[in-house]
C-alpha cells in the first residue's frame, strides 16, 4: 500500500532516550512497514503500519548528535485515526473530511511539539514515547537538520533504501505480503537475459 494519503543499537552504547515532556522535533524518516499483526488483550488483528522519526535539535546525545524518538501508526488518514492528527498538525494545516492522493513523503522535513512520556520496562530501564505531536508556534527558530532524509514505501519500493535500513525494520517489512508482492514485481520487471541468436556477433 503506497504512502500517499526505539532505533536499534548497533554500536553496543546505550540509547539515550530524550527527556519527558514537549520539546521541538523534525521528521527526518518515514518507513512503511506494511501489514503486520498486532495482538491486544488477546484479540489478534492485521493492520498497515508506519513507523515515522524525529530528531530533536534542542536535546543532544554524549557525542553531540541530536537526539531520536519514534512512533508506530497505522497507515490511515480516517477521520478517528491516530495519525490524522499528527499529520495535520505537522502540515499546518487540517485535512478535509474528503482528500484525494495525499502523499505522505509531504511531511517530511516538518517540524512540531512532540509530547514524549517515560515508561519503565521490565528490565528496570526507562523507554519513550510519543504521546502526542502539535503544532509548531510561528517564528519558532528550530536549528538545522542533522540527519539524512530517509523515505521507504512500500507501493514505491527501492531495494537500495531497503538494504539501507536497520535490520529490525528489514527484518519487520519483510514478514509482510506488501514486501513479498514488491519483490514479485520487482522480479517480473528485470529484462530477461539475451538468447544467444539475439547476440549481434
């Protein structure tokens, strides 16, 4: 289904989760992670997701670099949705009741008030979370991004971004149908090699 409508550790240091409460965030990446299977108080459903990033210029790791936070969504701009609001506050701008071919690839870059809450795992440490998103004041000065853009969608699929993914995601996506049909169609697309008749010497 195209687009339009905790990162994982790889260096062996500790994630630095960002500080409770609103800060300002820019969206720097948007995976599609296609459907995946959901169980909630033993009621086990199929739904599309996304995953959408934002770094935090205000708020810095021990190496200097803007800190991170991430939420899952399902993939629907409906009018109870759970990213409909995100999206408008992110856009400045609320969405009609009816839209057509509102591409998601559209936010990002954008900036807003991210409300992060602490939770605490079972393992004694803490996680964040978004728990909202809202609009940015006018005239806010927000520093430079930080981080490369990165856009994956499923309905548009690039095998180079997907390789270029951290394994958890490369790992998740692939467990959808969405990632098995892009790979079909990416297989019936190659050019069949020449016959030998077909070579001109």
């Amino acid at each position: 289904m195209p687009l339009t409508f905790s990162s994982s550790n790889t260096n062996n240091k500790p994630f630095e989760i960002p500080d409770e409460g609103v800060c300002v965030a820019r969206v720097f990446r948007i995976y599609d992670l296609g459907t995946q299977q959901s169980t909630y108080q033993g009621e086990t459903k199929l739904r599309p997701e996304l995953s959408l990033w934002f770094e935090i210029p205000d708020q810095l790791t021990s190496d200097g670099k803007p800190k991170i936070i991430s939420g899952t969504y399902t993939a629907s701009l409906g009018l109870k949705s759970k990213l409909r609001p995100v999206v408008s506050n992110l856009s400045g701008k609320n969405l009609p009741d009816v839209f057509k071919d509102f591409d998601l690839k559209s936010i990002m870059g954008a900036v807003g008030l991210v409300d992060i809450i602490h939770k605490p795992r079972k393992d004694g440490g803490v996680s964040a979370y978004i728990n909202s998103v809202g609009k940015i004041l006018k005239g806010t000065k927000v520093a430079e991004p930080h981080n490369p853009q990165v856009f994956f969608d499923l309905g548009r699929f690039d095998l180079d971004i997907f390789n270029a993914l951290p394994k958890y995601y490369q790992e998740k996506i692939a467990q959808s149908p969405e990632y098995k049909m892009a790979l079909a169609q990416l297989e019936t697309s190659k050019p069949e090699p020449a016959k030998k008749d077909d070579i001109p010497f």
